[in-house]
C-alpha cells in the first residue's frame, strides 16, 4: 500500500482490540478450553442463567481476595476463571447501543 491509501483510511472513532493485553485473550481461551473439556460443548455456556456466572464470578473473587491464587478443582487461576465469567456475562447482557 502507498502512503496516501494509508492516509485516507477512515477509521476514527473505532474501537482497537488490539489494545486489549494478550495475557487476557489467552486466560479467558484457557479456561474456554477446560470448560469445553469438562463440559463436552463449547456452547454450552449460553444455555445457563447469567446468576450462576454472577456467583460464580463472586466465589473465584472471594477466594483470590483469601490469596487463593489457583482454582482447586481445575488448577488454573482464579483470576482466569473471573475473565471468563464476566465474558459470559458481558456477551449475555443485553447494552444498548452497544
């Protein structure tokens, strides 16, 4: 591409994922991972109430406020296991102009 194609691009005002940390991106796939291993469905996520990851979200947070850094039953981080609730909860909250 030239310069002037390059000057002329019209992207003001969108949004950049590529700000988003990496180290995010890849907690949240691990732990997409695991469930999709322990629950045999990779979508099978939709189908439960938001108020189960909202708990569920709480009981990973009241463990890492303990210094409980890793989730017993699966070994992974607590913390990776709150980005992957409020993920789920992000994607099934319905946002108005969002």
């Amino acid at each position: 591409m030239d310069a002037f194609s390059q000057a002329i691009k019209a992207d003001a005002g969108k949004y950049r994922p590529t700000l988003v940390p990496p180290s995010l991106v890849q907690a949240v796939a691990v732990i997409r991972e695991y469930g999709t291993a322990k629950y045999g469905d990779s979508e099978n996520w939709r189908q439960v109430d938001p108020q189960r990851y909202r708990d569920a979200l709480y009981r990973h947070l009241l463990a890492y406020l303990q210094d409980e850094k890793y989730d017993l039953e699966s070994g992974l981080p607590h913390l990776w296991h709150m980005a992957c609730n409020l993920a789920f909860l992000i994607e099934l909250e319905p946002t108005e102009g969002g």
